[in-house]
C-alpha cells in the first residue's frame, strides 16, 4: 500500500536520529504515528541511559503505551529509520502494533537476518521498507565513518 | 557445565514467577546473578505497567544496568523459568550476558521456535535449559488452566 504520507512521517523518524546523533548514540529514530498523527517519539538512548534495550523503537512504543494506557497499539504505525532488530521486532510482537515502516536495512543486525520465514508477524501486520532508504542509511554510515 | 546452584537460582525464579501469579500476571520470574550473588530480580509486569515489553527478562537485566551502572552484564547469568521470547533473547544478545538459564521451554513464543541456527547469540555464550523444568511448566500450565 503506498501512502503518500510515509516520507513525511520518515523525516520525523530522521529528525529523532538526528537528535541520537547529536548525542553520539547511533543514530536511530523512531515515532508512532496514530490517525495520521504523531502520538510518540524515540531515538537511541543506549549510552545515555546504560540500558543496552533502550533502542528507539523500544522507548517510542513504551512511551504510547503509557500516552494510551494501553498495552497494545493495534491502530498504531511505527516508522523507524532502521530494520529493527530481533529485541525490538519481539516488542513491536508484543505490542501488536498494527504497521511498521523502515528506511534502511540492517544485514547485520535486522530481524529479517536471524528469523525463520515467514517471520515473527502475524500476516495481517503490515510491513513497508525503503522508504527514505538512502537518507537513513547514510546517516548510520557516517556516524560510523566519523566514529573511525 | 553442571552447575549445583543452577537449582537453587532457579527456585529464586521461580518465587518472581510466583509473585506474577499472585499479581495475575503471566507468571514468569528472572533473576541475574553475579558471582554467585542475585543483584536483580524481576517477574512479568505486563498488565500492571500497562506495556507489552515488561517481561520479567526485561525488568531484571535494566534493573542490573541501573545497579551497575553499565549496559553490559559480560560476567552474569540470567535464570528465567521460561525459554525466552524472541525480545528477550534480543536483549539479552544486546546485553552482552554471560550465560542463559532457563525452565521450561516455550514452543510457541520460544526464541528458538523463530530463530535461524545457530541462534541469534555469539557461541561464547552457554545456554542451559530444562533446570526445574517441570516446576516451571507447571506454574504456566496452572496459570492458563486456572484462566479458563
């Protein structure tokens, strides 16, 4: 499904990114976007808080949980600037989290590199990647450069 | 590696995951030690936090983060009554964690029901199962029937 309004929402993934950048985190970005309105943001705060699970999905999700007082997010997207990672694809799980949009791939890390086809979602979760997949890849491959 | 405190630990799990019972939680317990000393505990707080991620793995290794002031637990393991779900064993990839120890296994939400082999963790990490097994199911399985 091609919705018009993903590049908008990525670029509000990228500007959490920005932020984790500018605090020396790798850089990772993630909102959650409700009725086409922005209900929670998160960016990587693994150095900042000592906390390996504090990737941005994980803190973007857990922040509209408590903004809902629910826990479960079935009405919910999460855009996120990368494939998130096997923590965070078990949380999105969990969650129930109704979509979920990336930029980059991560062959290292992603989800999609250490789980069994057809994948930990149930079918009816969709899932679109790509989107803005050159701006949220260059972002983690520079911090990385700068960080050489 | 045998390891004659793998039962005693495991019973401490298993009080966490008595405490998830008693609050009507999934009752699943984890507890981290380190040089033999437990340093944090942690039982399924999913219903009370109002959040999908708070599994009982989760809540012990961020609480030995905050303890130590580190985001990597290279020198403790982790004893948890249930295999871990895919988050969890995410985490505790991401944690750095020495070693995994764990009851019963989890042949629907398990890691290893989702994950390629070898497995989503470096080999330099050891992994026991099957300690208290059936104390560990049993709790679960009573859980569940008490439910219907």
């Amino acid at each position: 499904m091609l919705d018009l309004n993903d590049e908008y929402f990525m670029q509000e993934a990228l500007k959490e990114a920005q932020k984790a950048y500018d605090e020396d985190e790798v850089p990772v970005g993630a909102i959650v976007v409700m009725n086409n309105k922005i209900i929670a943001r998160g960016h990587n705060q693994v150095e900042l808080l000592n906390d390996a699970t504090a990737h941005a999905e994980i803190l973007a999700i857990t922040s509209a949980f408590n903004l809902l007082g629910s826990k479960y997010l079935p009405e919910a997207t999460l855009y996120v600037t990368l494939e998130p990672c096997l923590m965070c694809a078990g949380a999105l799980y969990w969650g129930k989290i109704r979509r979920i949009v990336y930029g980059a791939s991560d062959v290292k890390n992603g989800y999609l590199h250490h789980t069994k086809e057809p994948g930990p979602f149930p079918a009816k979760i969709e899932i679109t990647k790509g989107i803005l997949e050159a701006e949220c890849a260059f972002m983690i491959q520079s911090f990385f450069r700068d960080k050489r």
